[in-house]
C-alpha cells in the first residue's frame, strides 16, 4: 500500500494536482492517484478511503473544486491525516471549495492548503511522514537549502541587471 493517496473530485483536477505527484516522486514517497467524488461517488469514495486506511497508507490528500466536500467527507471516514486542496473552478474560480475546505467543524480537521496549493499539500504530506523517517527529514532540509540558494541567486542576478542598466 503507497504511503500517500491523492484523491480528486473529477480527472478535471488532474492539471493542478500532478504537481503534487512530481513532489512526491521528487522525495520518492510512494502515492497512489484516485479520481472519486464526494457527491456523485459517495459510496465509492468511503471505500476507497476505509481501505486504504486499512492497507496501512498514511496521509491523504483531497481535491476538489465548487462545493469542495471531498477531504471534508473522506476526513469524517478515517482517522488519517486529510490534506485539503481546493481547487480553482467554477463561477467563484475556487473560493467556495476553500471555504468548503478550510471551515471544518470542531471535531474533524482537514489541514486545508491554498487554492490551487497541490505543492505544499505535497510537502506537507511528507512533513508529516518525515516524523517517522529520517531520510525524509534529511531530504526536507536539502529542499529547504536549494530552495534559498535559487533566492539568493535571483537576487543577485536582478542585481546584476540592473547594475548593468544604469548609464
Ligand atoms: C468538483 O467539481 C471536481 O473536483 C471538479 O473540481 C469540479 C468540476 O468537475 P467536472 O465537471 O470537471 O467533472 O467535484
């Protein structure tokens, strides 16, 4: 059974949510993809998720856009982390599915990331694995470092031309 599952409301979400399969790739954390629906698939999706919190998996994540009750229904299910991503579609371009997402009641949290935020839903999803594994920690730390060192380098090559801008 792969460590993370991304779950998403309909294959439409797919062009958002690859970049969260390419972090995982990118840390080697194993991850399933599942296209199911909270509403036109309700049966089905409660399945999925009780089996794969009986398979052993470990973190989910959730997508789906307009009235987002994916990671809301799929949180309510198991007892495994649920990372909520709301996506951008429909006539409010993705605020109904992060309100959706984000306004939980007390009782049955969904760590709800950005509209669109399949990247941090991603790292995330490794943070909370790396709890226990400490090559993923490892790995975190070195993003990290890359991270700020391509900063660091835009600054200096905005520098550069602007230097050479100047009369
Ligand atoms: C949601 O409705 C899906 O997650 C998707 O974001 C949106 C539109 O779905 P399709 O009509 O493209 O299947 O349930």
């Amino acid at each position: 059974m792969a460590a993370v599952g991304i779950i998403m409301g309909s294959d439409s979400d797919y062009g958002v949510m690859e970049e969260a399969a390419r972090t995982l790739e990118e840390f080697g954390v194993d991850f399933e993809v599942k296209v199911s629906s909270a509403h036109r698939t309700l049966g089905r999706t409660v399945a999925w998720a009780e089996a794969f919190a009986a398979g052993g998996g470990q973190v989910i994540i959730a997508a789906a856009g307009m009235a987002a009750h994916l990671a809301g229904v799929i949180a309510g299910a198991v007892t495994l982390p649920v990372i909520g991503v709301p996506i951008q579609s429909g006539a409010l371009a993705g605020v109904d599915a992060l309100y959706a997402t984000v306004q939980m009641p007390p009782g049955i949290p969904v760590a709800a990331v950005g509209i669109n935020g399949a990247k941090n839903a991603a790292l995330l999803a490794v943070q909370i694995l790396a709890a226990g594994r400490p090559e993923l920690r490892t790995a975190l730390a070195a993003h990290r470092t890359a991270q700020a060192a391509a900063v660091e380098e835009k600054d200096r090559a905005l520098a550069a031309r602007r230097n050479g801008a100047k009369p």
